[in-house]
C-alpha cells in the first residue's frame, strides 16, 4: 500500500518552523561545543606541545627553529550544514609565551558532527610571526593543514611563512579544516 502524506499550509509552515528552530539550535550547540575549548592556559598549550612530540618526535625541529609559534589546545568544531569552530590559544617567541590568541571559523557546506582538536601554528621568519600578531589575522580559504601522525613532519614544508598542524583529539569529524580561520591576538 501506499501512502501519500499532503500538507496543508498550516502543517507546512509548522514545518518551516520546526527545520529554522533545529538549525537554530544546531548554531547554538556549535557555539557552546567551541565555548569548552575556550578555557585554556600556557601549562595546557606546553602539554599540547609535548603531546605533539609525542605523536611525531620529527616535530621537534619546527619548535626548535621556528621563529614563533601558536599552541591551540583545544579547539571545538561542529555543524550540520551550518557550522563554527573557536578556541583559545598561546602564542610563543623564544620558547616564551607572549600573547594569548583566539581562533573563530565559520564554515557553511557540506558537514555534520562534532570535534575537538589541537593546533599549532609555526612561523618561519618574522614577517610571518608579525603579520599574524598585528590584529585580525584569516587564513585564505587555500590554506590546509598537516594532519599530525608518526612521521607527518618529515616532508612538511611553510608555506607564505607559515606551517600549521592539526591533531585529533575526539569526535566524528574527521579532518580539520583551517581555511577561513580568524584570528585575534593580545599580547601580554
């Protein structure tokens, strides 16, 4: 048998509503999963750093050579069509840190679920470092980032001064995307 299901005007603006009121709520839910990656320190962005030379020791070479670097412990991403990412973040120079960094995306397309994941930023040269602290810095749409794995340094290379890794930490997206990042920077 089959059945054929009519709405009628009223059901179909019930509909409407119901489809804007879960998208709505799905904004929030990307908002308040961002929200917990926010709380962040300098001992949370050195464990971050450990962690990542844990995972890949080759890694070890960016932090020693880099001009500066951004550590993002924690950042939240998620979305269902519509989605957002956020996260607090420190930035180092000399092996110091010396301006706290926070990270916004948001990102329209095709993409559900959620994740947390950390990120590092390397600098190669000053201008990089400086182009980056100066104010609002956003990351190009192009710009993609190395997926941090055993043996994920050994052919990383800068790109326009810059390098970025990312690690999973949990969740069902998969891959982190950085293109559209925006960044603001306050030094101490």
């Amino acid at each position: 048998m089959i059945r054929l299901f009519v709405l009628d005007m009223n059901e179909l603006k019930l509909l409407k509503m119901k489809i804007k009121t879960t998208g709505l709520l799905l904004i929030l839910l990307v908002f308040s999963v961002a929200g917990i990656a926010q709380k962040n320190s300098v001992k949370d962005a050195k464990k971050t750093i450990t962690t990542f030379k844990k995972e890949d020791s080759g890694i070890t070479k960016f932090f020693n050579s880099a001009y500066g670097y951004v550590v993002f412990p924690g950042i939240g991403k998620g979305g269902l069509g519509i989605g957002g990412a956020g996260g607090k973040g420190v930035v180092f120079k000399g092996g110091g840190a010396v301006a706290d960094a926070k990270m916004s995306q948001i990102t329209i397309g095709f993409q559900a679920g959620g994740q947390k994941y950390a990120e590092v930023i390397f600098f190669e040269n000053a201008e990089a470092y400086e182009r980056f602290i100066a104010g609002n810095y956003e990351f190009a749409a192009q710009v993609s980032a190395v997926a941090l794995k055993s043996g994920a340094s050994a052919n990383a290379e800068y790109r326009d001064g810059m390098l970025v890794f990312t690690m999973a930490i949990g969740g069902l997206m998969y891959e982190a995307s950085v293109g559209g990042q925006k960044f603001k920077v306050e030094m101490y």
